[in-house]
C-alpha cells in the first residue's frame, strides 16, 4: 500500500503531486513541440495553485465552464480566462464578468445569432469564440455556418478571436484519432467561412485529453483537461498507464462477503460517471485486475482475484472521470513532489460548487 494517512477519515482525495507534476510537463512539452498552445480546461482540478502550476509549464491561459469558476481563476491570476461554453448573458453575469474581464484577457464561447445579440447587450470588455460541433453533437454552429454567425457578431459590435470545437466523441474506445481528423476538418471548413465573410481567425482551438496526441491541422490551441490527473476513463482508452495517476480516493474495506469486498467510496465520493464501454465504475490503483462492479451513494462493490484486502485496510481508488470526483470533495491531500507527505499538507478545491 502506498502511503496514505491512518489519522485521517476516510474517503479522502489523495493527489500524488509528483506524477501531476510529471504529466503537466508532459503536455506542455507535447504541444510545445507541435507549436499549439496550451489552455487547460481547469474544470478538472478546479484548483488555482494547479492553474498557476500549469501557467508557469507554459499554458497561455486556462479553460472553465462556468462564471464562478472564471471568478476564481482571474482572481488568482491566470493569464487568460477562455469559457468554452454558450453563455447566456444576464445583467447578472455581466457585471461579474465585467470584473473578470478587468483582471486578465476574457474570452466568451458564442454558437447562435440570437445569443451573440444577448451578449452584446452588455458591452463587457471580451473576445467571442465561434463553437462549430465537430463530431460530438453537443452545442455548436455547423462548420459551414460558422463564417456567417462571426460576421453577425462582428455587426453586433463583438471582436471575434477564432472558432472553436471540442471532440467529445473521442471519449470511446479507438476513437482519439477519427476525432482529432473530424476536428480538423470542421475547423479548416469553420476557418475558411470567416476568410470568406471577411473575419480575421487568428485562434483555432480544439483538443480533449483523449484525442489531444493527434490534434494538428489548422489547431492554435488545444484545451485538454483530464490528463492533469487521469483516470480509470483515460486508461481504459490507452490515454494514459498505472502509472499516470495522480488522483485517487482513499477507501476502507467496510465489509468483505463471499468473493468480493465493499468499500465506504460510494457516487457521493467517486462520482457516478459509467461509460457503457467502461469495465466498470472505477479501479483500484495497486490491484489493476480489481474492479467496482456496482456503486450506490455510500458503498462501492469491487470484485478482484487472489486474495481479499483485510476489513479496515485502505486502498487507493481510481474514480472513472476525475472531474466528476473532484467536485465532491473540498480539498486535496497531498503525496509524493516536492511537497512530500503529512496529513496536515493538503490543497483546496478553490472552485468547489462554482457550477
């Protein structure tokens, strides 16, 4: 068992800062090679001293989905603030991005005439990005409509800063490549409407942990997110390895029934993201042939081979999406880099509820 702290109550979220440390240099170093910048979708760790950890490897800003978490990154000084979401702009939210737009670069995601007008209303000082769907059929203009809608917001008075996709559908077993070339071609299609309707497109930004490795073509910018800590998702996709896991939740075996044991990591710790080509609703770090067959709110059930943890013994938990677990939890405790081990050390989950 790797170190984990008796004197703390379990479940708690263990991040191994050196294997982090390792995989945002990683990243860094894989775009930096391809000449793509970097702005990671910082919704996964939601945490400003890991923001500022991925500024400082290089990345140009961070990504988030939502105001609150803009908040909370601007305030910590991130370089730039890019909310890769449809927004749609309230005098409310307005006057707070105001002040987020006070603080650093902003840009805003647009994907419809009706909600640039609603965005321009407010006159906030922030870049517009053009979402064009790429394959994963979630928001998006088409890309062949994508010139038009950059024009209609320029009339409105907005400053188009690019287009942007996001290949969510490279979340499936061999997919990361298909959707990296399905990107490519809506954003070179997207790129070309707004030469044609006149709009400059210096910014192409694309890219998921999963398809992050073949993003190429006409990309500036790729926006992974997961890879920061992976998870049993990314290594069931071939991702990442074992040993590219930087977060897990400490567990305690509560019960141990014929042939399988029961751990006290339920959905209200792990999350309750199951793919339907998962294997199951999480792993466990040290045991890679153990997996939790079935997860209630308070009860996580694993089936594994060979001999049974011992009642009260801790395991080391690999949730499905890291994302999903993170925003359960309040804080980080740290293991491993240089900050080492002790119960006392840990980090907080700055944007926790800022959804």
């Amino acid at each position: 068992m790797s170190a984990v702290n008796p004197d703390l109550d379990a479940p708690y979220l263990r991040l191994d800062t050196a294997v982090m440390e390792a995989n945002i240099r990683a990243m860094a170093a894989s775009a930096q090679t391809r000449g793509l910048g970097l702005w990671p979708h910082a919704k996964t760790h939601k945490s400003a001293r890991i923001g500022r950890l991925q500024a400082a490897a290089g990345a140009g800003g961070l990504t988030v989905a939502t105001v609150g978490e803009a908040e909370v990154f601007a305030a910590a000084g991130a370089p730039g603030i890019f909310i890769a979401y449809p927004l749609w702009m309230t005098t409310a939210r307005a006057k707070r991005l105001r002040t987020v737009a006070c603080q650093t670069l902003l840009r805003i995601g647009v994907d419809s005439p009706a909600a640039a007008d609603q965005l321009a209303r407010f006159d906030i000082p922030a870049e517009v990005m053009i979402e064009v769907d790429s394959g994963h059929h979630r928001s998006g203009c088409q890309p062949g409509n994508a010139g038009e809608l950059a024009a209609h917001a320029g009339r409105a008075g907005l400053k188009v800063a690019g287009v942007f996709t996001f290949p969510g559908h490279s979340y499936a077993p061999g997919n990361g490549c298909a959707a990296a070339d399905d990107e490519g071609r809506a954003v070179t299609g997207a790129v070309a409407g707004l030469e044609s309707a006149g709009v400059t497109a210096p910014v192409v930004s694309g890219g998921s942990s999963p398809s992050a490795a073949y993003s190429r073509n006409m990309l500036t910018d790729i926006r992974p997110g997961v890879y920061v800590f992976n998870d049993a998702q990314q290594l069931e996709l071939g991702t990442c390895s074992m040993e590219d896991i930087a977060l897990t939740v400490v567990a305690t075996v509560v019960s141990k029934p014929a042939g399988r044991v029961v751990l006290d990591s339920g959905t209200k710790t792990l999350g309750a993201d199951r793919p339907v080509w998962a294997t199951g609703h999480g792993r466990l770090l040290e045991h890679p042939d153990a997996r939790i067959t079935a997860a209630s709110e308070h009860h996580a059930t694993v089936q594994m081979p060979g001999p049974l943890p011992d009642l009260g013994s801790r395991v080391l938990v690999v949730p499905n999406h890291a994302c999903n677990a993170v925003n359960l939890h309040d804080e980080y405790v740290l293991a491993g880099g240089a900050d080492g081990f002790a119960g006392s050390s840990s980090w907080a989950v700055d944007a926790r509820g800022m959804n």
